[in-house]
C-alpha cells in the first residue's frame, strides 16, 4: 500500500508539473502572439507571484483546516483543467478586447485555484507513507518535477508548431485531469500505520490514535494563526540576519524580469521560432537539475558566500552576453548556464533561510519570508515589459545583468549573513 502510495503520488506530481510547465510557456507565447505587447506578457508572467504572495498564506490555512485535503487536491487539478478548457472556448468565441480580458482573468483563478495543490500536497505526504519513507516521497518528488519541467519546456515549443495553441491548450487541460485521477486512487494511512503498522489485535490503539490526531487538527490552537503570523512578522523584524537576507532575496527577484520576456526575446531579438524557445528552456531545467545534483559536493567545499556571490555574479555575466545576439546555439548554451547561475545561489539561499531560523518559528516564519521574497517580481515585470516595448527585449536582460552584479556588491558586504556557522 505504501510503495503504491509513493508511485501514485510521485506519477501525479509528475503529470501536473508537466501540465503547469507547458501552460506557463503556451499562455505567454498567446499573449504576446496575440497583442505584440511584452508588457501584457509580463502581466501573465506576474500573477504566479501574486498570487503566491495573495492567496499563498490563505491556501496554507484552508489546507491545514480541510477535513479532506485529499479531496481538495482533487478538486483543485479538476478546476485547473476546467479553467483551461474555458480558456480554449474564450479563445474560439470571443475576439478583441474581450478575448484577451477573458483570458487574463480565467489565468488568474486558474493561479489561485494552484496555489492549493503546494500545501495539500504537502498537507496529505506524511500520510501517504510511513513516517521514514517521506523524504524519500519528497526526494522522488523533486526527481520527478524537474524531470517535468524538462520535458514540459522542451515539448511545449514544438506543440505550438504543430497542435497550434488551441491544441497545445486541450493537451494541457488533460494533464490536470489525468493528475486528478491518479490521486484519487491513493490511500492516506491511519497514524498508528504511519508509524509502522501494528497488529490486528491493537485495533484499540490504532482508534484511540485516530481520535487524537483529530482532537489535534481541531483544537483551539488552529484559530491562532492571526497572532501565529504576527508573532513571525515580529521575529523577522528583530533578527538581523533574518532580516538581510529577506530583504536580499526580495532584492534579487527583480532580476525575475527576464523570465516573461524570454518569449519576447525569441519572437522580436532572436527573430526564432517556438521550437528553439523550447529547447532553450530544456537547456534551462538541465542546469537546474545539473546544479540540484551537485550541490552537495560544493557546498562542502565552499561557504554559502562564497557560492552565493560567485553563482549571481556568475548569472550576471551571462545576462551581459545576452544583450548581444549570438547564434541560436549559443543562447542554448546561455540557458543550460543561466539554470546553473540561478539555481545553485537559489538552494544555498534557501538552506540559509531555513536554518536561521529556530524550529519553533521556521514555518511561519519561512512563509513570510518567501512572500516578502517575491513582493517586488510583478513590479519588475511591469518595468521589464515596458523596458522591453520601449527599447528591446536584449535591454531587459543588459539591465538584469547590472542589477544582479549591484545584488552581488551587496551580498559581498553582507557575506558573515549567509555563512550560517557565524550565526
């Protein structure tokens, strides 16, 4: 039952993910088809953020207050793929103003509506498996998101040349109901079975846990997340090292303003067709999955600073080059780098967040901190977009790459902060 839990949940991860991945790149490739603005594009790029800033918190206490996190799971792939196929029908009968209004809002509930699939999922992992089986779920997890997002990014180009957007839309809309499926089937584990399982004859004890798990999940202390979350706010403000590096991961997010406008880079600089878009961002997630595979062996060579400063400085020289128009395989090879330079300074700065921060306070705190984090990316989207109509999108990334050397000057002054054995 457990290893048919894992494989259940792991092979609707991995569907989702694949779906979410192809969406992504289909929605901006529409947008800007269909208005020739970046700064439109930049608006779709933006409502992930917002709505992970917005309705992140809120879907992380619905979540944790579901009697039924399994079925709200469900039922939040299900409305993904029902808001997809109303996009497809917006698509097919409206036209205009109203075409492209009707798909931006329909993009923002289907964002809100995801938001809940993080936190129910993790709300359901520890029961879908013995209590030393969930890293090893949430290890085959991140296998087979990345892996996803690689296939995701690397298809979703040639489906727009083949299947047209429509078509690549009605494959999306299926992965999210395929994904529904497959959960539906798994089996959330009694306590006493997530601790191992006992014998028939402890059906006494096996109840009496049951009965105080639930006493757990409804007790006073669930209603306290008002003056939880205030609490969280206090103890980041007071902290200085929490402080820092909140404010500099906030920072560091306005360089995200390249993302929306890769599509734009590819249409207008690089005068290219999907397809290529679509292997570059296969390059992309290489370098993200080459860097998760090797992180382990850099970080015990150097201190977090250390890779911190030398992956965004890194990152902020291939931004540079990008200003400049190379041959198409080149910007391959900036892609497969650019995954390396954001992702290896990403999980040293996300493994300093976590361990500044004491038990006791990490998830409240931890969730202020990633909603602090990317309170500045829509703005800066918004800045990219309109840099991107103005001047080109080859200016977005010049000015993406001088910030992030600004971001690295600030983190060199601030270095003790990320070397964790100084705290």
């Amino acid at each position: 039952m457990k290893n048919r839990n894992l494989l259940l949940f792991v092979t609707n991860d991995f569907v989702t993910a694949l779906g979410n991945s192809i969406f992504t790149i289909l929605i901006m490739w529409y947008v800007y088809d269909v208005t020739g603005l970046a700064l439109a594009t930049a608006i779709i790029g933006s409502f992930t953020h917002i709505s992970r800033f917005f309705a992140g918190p809120v879907a992380g206490v619905f979540a944790d207050r579901s009697k039924k996190p399994l079925s709200l799971l469900i039922w939040a792939l299900r409305i993904n793929g029902i808001l997809v196929v109303c996009m497809i029908i917006s698509i097919y009968s409206l036209s205009g103003n109203g075409e492209i209004w009707a798909i931006f809002i329909l993009v923002a509930l289907r964002e809100i509506t995801f938001s809940l699939e993080n936190p129910a999922q993790t709300r359901i992992m520890p029961m879908l498996v013995p209590v030393d089986s969930v890293s090893r779920l949430i290890g085959y997890r991140s296998v087979s998101s990345n892996i996803a997002s690689l296939l995701g990014n690397s298809i979703s180009g040639f489906l727009i040349a083949v299947i047209g957007i429509t078509g690549g839309l009605i494959f999306n809309s299926v992965t999210f109901f395929i994904g529904a499926f497959i959960i539906s089937f798994v089996h959330l584990l009694t306590p006493v079975e997530r601790q191992g399982g006992l014998s028939n004859n402890h059906e006494a004890s096996v109840t009496k846990a049951i009965k105080e798990e639930q006493k757990e999940q409804t007790s006073p202390e669930r209603h306290s997340f008002k003056k939880d979350l205030i609490e969280g706010f206090k103890y980041l403000w007071k902290h200085e090292y929490i402080r820092k590096v909140t404010i500099i991961a906030s920072l560091v997010n306005i360089t995200s303003m390249i993302m929306p406008m890769f599509v734009v880079y590819f249409n207008e600089f690089l005068d290219s067709s999907p397809q290529a878009y679509g292997i570059f961002n296969a390059a992309l997630t290489m370098g993200s999955i080459l860097s998760g595979l090797v992180i382990g062996k850099i970080s015990q060579k150097f201190k977090n600073a250390t890779i911190v400063v030398g992956g965004w400085l890194f990152l902020g020289i291939i931004l540079l080059f990008m200003f400049v128009d190379f041959p198409i395989w080149v910007t391959y090879l900036f892609g497969l780098l650019l995954g390396i330079g954001v992702t290896l300074p990403s999980i040293t700065l996300d493994t300093v967040q976590i361990l500044i921060v004491p038990d006791e306070y990490r998830g409240r705190v931890h969730t202020i901190m990633q909603a602090i984090a990317v309170v500045l990316i829509p703005l800066s989207n918004l800045i990219g977009g309109l840099i991107a109509d103005g001047l080109g999108a080859n200016y977005v990334f010049l000015f993406a790459g001088i910030w992030q050397f600004i971001i690295v000057f600030i983190v060199f002054l601030n270095r003790n902060t990320f070397n964790t054995s100084n705290i």
